[in-house]
C-alpha cells in the first residue's frame, strides 16, 4: 500500500464493471478472462457463458442480474461485475456502478454504441469513473473498427466526459476467441493487453483501514440456509465475523438497530470463500442480518455515518398483477392465494430496486411497476415456473404531470434494417406518433435510423416489426425522457375469437372456426366460455364453439366425410400474448399454460358492459 494524505491506495485490488448494450458480449469477454487468468485447469470442461447462472438466462441468452467474480494478475486481485446489458435491467447496472473504480465499456466492432451504450457510459461518465473502451467482436467480416472509435469518441464528448474520462484507452478484442490487443492491425493472441490496462488505468481503491467501519450494501442475494446476504464495497475500517454492527440508511436519522455478523465471504473465481476479515477496498458478501436492504450503511455503532445511495431511475410501465379466478384455477399452480401472490411481489422489491409493488383498492389484486415489458416478464416467468397461478393485464405506461402538462415516457429506438423495408418501418414508427431524429447508412444495403417514439407505441409492435423487416431488422430502445402527451394511438386492428362454451377442442369446431381468423389453440385442449382462442379476421370480436362436434345423420356417419385439415395454430409465447392484450383482455399464467381470456367471461354481461362503456365515450 502506498500512503497518500490520510488515505491509503491498496495497490493490490482493481474494482471494475462491464457495462455494454445487450449481446455486445460481455459475458462472453469475462468468461475468457477467468479463463486466461490460471482460475482452471487445463483439461478442465467448462460451459459457455458460465457467469449467466439462471436457467431464464441460459435460455435467452441474456444477463439479467449482476454477477460478482474475481481474477489475479500480477499478484493484483480484478474485481469484476458482469452487468445486464438490457435496458430494461439497468437499475442493476446503475447501483453496482457504486461498487467501482472504473468501467470496461465494449462496444461491438460493426453497430458501434447503440442506446443502452448511452445509458450506462453516462452513468459512469457521472460517478467520475474511469473508463477503458473495448472494440469487441473484431473478427467480424463488417467490423468497421475505425468508424465506431469516431462514434465512441463522439458520445464521450456528447455525455460531457472531463479530460481525464477522454484520455481513455482503446483496446480492440475478440471475446470469442480470447484476444486483445492495442492496434486493430495488428490480431492479438491473448487478454493480456486488457489485463494491463486495467492495472494502468483503472485506479486503486483509496482507503482509510484503520478508521470506522463503512459498508455500502449495493446488491442483496439470497440463501434458503442462511437468508438475506448483502454485498458491496468495502468503504473504510475492517469488517470482522462476529463484529457488532449497525444499519443505517442515507436520509434517516439513527439506526435501525445493531446486528452481529455471522458470516463474511469474498469472491475467488466464480466461488464464494469464507474469510475472518475484510479490510476497505474489498467486495464482500455479509451474512446475518435479517432486515438487510439495498442501499443501507452497515457502520459502527458509534460511528453512524450512513453513505448516500444512486438515484434508481423510476418505472415507466405498469401491470395489475391478481389471483387467478379462471374456470381452471387451481388446477395447476401451487400458490393460489392474494397471500401468496402479494408475498411473492413483495419479496422481489427486496433485491429489485427498479421494481414498484403497490397495493390496489382489491385485495386480490396490485399494481406492480417496471422499467419496461421485459421487466415485468421476466418476473411473472420466474413466478410461474415456481408453481404460482396468476392473471396480469394489459400493461400500461405510468404518466407524469410536468409544469401543469400531463407527460409520458418516450422511448429512444434505433433500428437497423435492410433498405428495403426502411420505407415500411418509417411508416408505422409514424403512425404510433415516432419522430425520426437520425438516419445513416451502415453499408449498401443496411440503413439505421433513428427515432423518439412514445413507449405506448412500442407496445404490441415487436412481432409486426419482425414481419414488416422480414426477421432481419434489429430495433433497440431506451428510455429517454418524458414529454407531453402526443395523442390517441391507433389500437388493434383485428378483434378476437372468444370460446362459446366450456369443453374440449374439437378438430370439427376448430376447422369452422378458422375461416373467421388465426387460431391460439389446437384439437384437444382444454378451453372455457370467455377464453380467447384466436385472432378475429374482421375488427370486432367473434364468439366461435370450437368444441362443436359433427353429428350423425341417418344417411352417413359423424366421420364419413373427407379428412378436415387444420392450419398450425400460432402459439404464443409470454412477451407475445401481453403484447396482444386488450383493455378488456386478461393474460392467465399457470405453470404449465399461458392462456389469455376477456376480464368479463359471462357473453351476456360483457355485451352489457361493452354498451356502457361506448355510451361513455
């Protein structure tokens, strides 16, 4: 350690985050630095992307929570966060950035920083962090490596970086292939040139060991065996097992009583290992205290000196979330109950701090708030596959009143698509009132353009984008900033086909009722009246008996005729069937079945309430 004024820097620890837009492959980039660091063995097998933990990670192929891991070089010890690159998951960046000194940006070799890049380089860039530029993916056949550092450069000056922030480095890698190096001419062999720039640029933590102890708690895990764990940094003094330690939070006055700490762990490699003590400067999980929350101090008690907490960046997006009371409630999940339901809601907000749950005048029924549709699907698919039965409506932007005007979210959206279906996608980005800021050719045939939509626009747009590019677009959106309310937008065109009665699926009843449109459903499942079985052909909705069966007649039998042929019908998954919600339409979420059904099932009831309702309006 080197002494400077009353702090020391502890030259053998380095504290960074990888921040990036969404598979711009930052896990890919930490899994080779854990690789080359000497973590395995050399005939050890190892999966890919072994810091994506979550079977939802796994599977998409996405970070969703942050992951704290741990490398050594030259007898210096890299604390690394690998942070979620969605933006609908950047309050888990935004609060682990705290835990830092410094941030590896990448940035992929041919898109060049796309909007989650903005959002997390401002986060850093305001935290005062240094930062060293990756240009990841470089062997890519259309890596345009020279451009995408002008765009880098560019968006720095942009976010208002000081001089030091711009002086930062660039380093040219390929995650894949496990090399790195400082000249894009010139092909690297291995991670070493980013190993040493983390040393050179990235600063040592400065502390001060031998005063109070400090801890900011900035991401909460969680044990079945010994509950609540807390993780963050280190900020002053030691931290011992046993000690006695209060917690306190940044705008409170006092404590919120003194807890004993049981058990103490840093981050070797992908493993938790058990220490005694800890000094200022390190990344460590504390076990022991029950009530434990993000953004609390753990202090002395006699020295109560709360830190202060990043300002999480509120929730735009809403959905009621209440007990399911289908016909076929019951018959799948474990969790049932609003006790259940409100439990589990509860218990998120406790490690998701972008998260709102409120309750609603119903004690059925709450409403729970996120950064947007991914968010929340996410945590109804965790729900579902841990037994709970539920029913989520149509999710709705949460407005803002600014200087008397009532505002909403507007989302900045860069989509990149083939010239032939730009004209296409200009067209219906204009018809959900979007307003194209930017457009530039990315190469003869790709085009990226660049637009200010309202996220009520976005909602349902997805699937018809996919089909309007031909599944060759890509479009990314963030929030950027809430502005006066543009208007009614156009709704769904089609109407829905809705079962006449309770049964089972019939291929007869099924083939009739494809004429009117697209069918959700095949023969043989389960369905009850009020339940949505299609997509309607026409704008209204359409009451269809797909449990009808052929009778026999005295000249021929009920299966004399000609083999009936059904089209596939179109399944859908979670994001698709929220999506296709209407105001009067509910999603129903089981473990094993995601059927959407209308609010008011009863024919005679909801055509007395569909009357009301336009007498209203």
């Amino acid at each position: 350690m080197q002494k400077e004024g009353i702090s020391l820097k502890r030259e053998d620890i380095r504290n960074i985050a990888i921040i990036a837009h969404v598979d711009h492959g930052k896990t890919t980039l930490v899994d080779e630095m854990l690789k080359q660091s000497g973590l395995f063995r050399e005939n050890q097998q190892l999966q890919d992307r072994m810091m994506d933990s979550g079977d939802i990670e796994r599977e998409r192929g996405i970070t969703i929570l942050s992951k704290n891991t741990s490398i050594h070089y030259k007898n210096t010890k890299i604390n690394v966060v690998d942070t979620p690159g969605h933006a609908d998951f950047g309050g888990e960046v935004e609060r682990v950035l705290k835990m830092t000194s410094g941030v590896v940006l990448l940035v992929d070799a041919f898109e060049g920083p796309m909007p989650q890049t903005r959002f997390v380089l401002s986060k850093a860039l305001a935290l005062g962090l240094k930062v060293i530029v990756v240009i990841n993916k470089m062997d890519r056949p259309d890596a345009r490596p020279d451009e995408v550092v002008d765009e880098v450069f560019d968006l720095f000056i942009e976010l208002g970086a000081n001089d030091s922030q711009l002086e930062c480095p660039f380093i040219y890698a390929s995650g894949r292939s496990g090399t790195a190096t400082l000249d894009p001419a010139v092909p690297g062999t291995d991670m070493v040139p980013l190993f040493d720039a983390i040393l050179k640029y990235i600063p040592a933590p400065e502390v001060d060991p031998d005063g109070p102890a400090q801890l900011l708690v900035s991401t909460i895990d969680y044990n079945d065996y010994v509950g609540r764990i807390g993780i963050g940094k280190i900020e002053r003094g030691t931290i011992k097992v046993g000690d006695n330690i209060a917690l306190c939070t940044y705008g409170t006055e006092g404590s919120r009583g003194n807890v004993r700490i049981t058990s103490l762990s840093v981050f070797e490699g992908l493993k938790r290992v058990s220490v005694e003590s800890a000094s200022a400067g390190e990344i460590v999980a504390v076990s022991g205290v029950t009530d434990i929350n993000i953004g609390d101090t753990l202090c002395k008690p006699d020295t109560l000196e709360p830190l202060p907490f990043v300002k999480i960046t509120e929730p735009t997006v809403s959905m009621t979330f209440s007990v399911n009371d289908s016909p076929f409630a019951g018959k799948e999940g474990k969790y049932l109950t609003s006790r259940h339901l409100r439990a589990r809601l509860y218990k998120e907000t406790e490690t998701d701090v972008s998260l709102r749950v409120e309750d609603t005048d119903s004690a059925d029924s709450f409403k729970v708030s996120g950064r947007g549709e991914l968010h929340l699907s996410i945590l109804i698919e965790n729900m579902r596959r841990e037994g709970y039965e539920l029913q989520v409506s149509k999710p709705e932007v949460l407005y803002k009143t600014v200087d008397g005007k009532r505002c909403e979210p507007m989302e900045r959206v860069i989509i990149d698509v083939p010239d032939m279906y730009s004209g296409t996608v200009i067209q219906h980005m204009g018809t959900n009132h979007g307003e194209m800021v930017n457009m530039l050719s990315l190469s003869d045939t790709m085009r990226r353009m660049e637009f200010i939509v309202p996220a009520r626009g976005l909602f349902g747009y997805r699937n018809a984008f996919l089909t309007d590019t031909h599944g060759e677009g890509v479009m990314n959106s963030i929030f950027d900033s809430y502005k006066p309310y543009t208007g009614e937008l156009p709704g769904r065109k089609n109407g829905s086909l809705i079962a006449f009665e309770t049964g089972e699926s019939i291929t007869y009843g099924l083939f009739n009722a494809q004429e009117r449109g697209t069918l959700f459903i095949g023969a043989g499942e389960q369905v009850y009246s009020g339940m949505i079985v299609g997509e309607s052909s026409r704008p209204e909705d359409i009451e269809v008996n797909v449990c009808k069966r052929k009778n026999m007649t005295n000249s021929r039998s009920a299966g004399s005729d000609d083999a009936l042929h059904l089209i596939p019908p179109k399944r859908m998954s979670l994001e698709q069937a929220l999506e296709y919600l209407g105001e009067d339409e509910l999603a129903e979420i089981t473990p094993n079945n995601i059927r959407i059904r209308k609010k008011i099932l009863d024919p005679t009831a909801r055509y007395r309430a569909a009357k009301i309702n336009s007498r209203q309006n």
